[in-house]
C-alpha cells in the first residue's frame, strides 16, 4: 500500500509532462521562441615565435569562412602583412603563416562569410 502512494505523485507528473503539446516542449528548451543565433566564424589559435607568426583556424559551423592573417611588425621600415583569403570549410582546419625581418607588434584574424 504504502509503495502505491509514494508513485503517486511520480506518476500523475509524469503524465503532466507527457501530455504537453510538443510546441509548449519545443518552445521551452530553445527559450520562449527566441530564434537561434546565426553561428559563424571560424575558431582560431595564434603563435608567434620570434618573428615568425602561425594560426590555425577550425570551422565548426555550417557556412564557409574567409579567414586571413593580418601582421603589424614593431619596427617602422618592417613592412606590415595580411596574407591571401582562405577559404575555411565545414569542419575543416586551415594553416596560416605569416613573419616580420624583426619582431611582431601584433596579429589578428579577419573572418567573412564566402558566398
């Protein structure tokens, strides 16, 4: 007897949950039909040694991104690089390099959707 009263309670909310309609379920977990974010951009990792500079981008999204990897040297007469556009598909991990004569001042990574 005592085993039915404790279920009880397990069960009729159980069959609470259950008898939701699936738009009231859908609606909860994604946040009150707030539209997803439009996720894009490449991931990417950046290592300068000396004056050697390496990145390596991931694209774990659905779209290609166009990365490139921009250099601005320390010294005034060191000329400064952005290397070509590459194009970074699903899933997919590119290689960027990139050096100065002296040292590196700074580096980044541009991102732009390919068309």
């Amino acid at each position: 007897m005592r085993l039915s009263r404790s279920l009880a309670p397990v069960t009729v909310a159980v069959a609470l949950v259950l008898s939701l309609p699936y738009d009231a379920l859908s609606h909860a977990r994604v946040g009150h039909g707030k539209p997803a974010p439009d996720l894009f951009g490449a991931e990417c990792r950046t290592t300068v040694t000396g004056s050697h500079v390496v990145a390596y981008c991931h694209n774990p999204y659905v779209d290609t991104d166009r990365v490139r990897l921009h250099i601005e040297c320390a010294r005034w007469w060191d000329i400064d690089t952005d290397s070509a556009p590459v194009d970074t598909a699903p899933a997919m991990t590119v290689r960027l390099t990139g050096r100065c004569w002296k040292e590196v001042r700074s580096v980044w990574i541009s991102h732009q959707k390919a068309r």
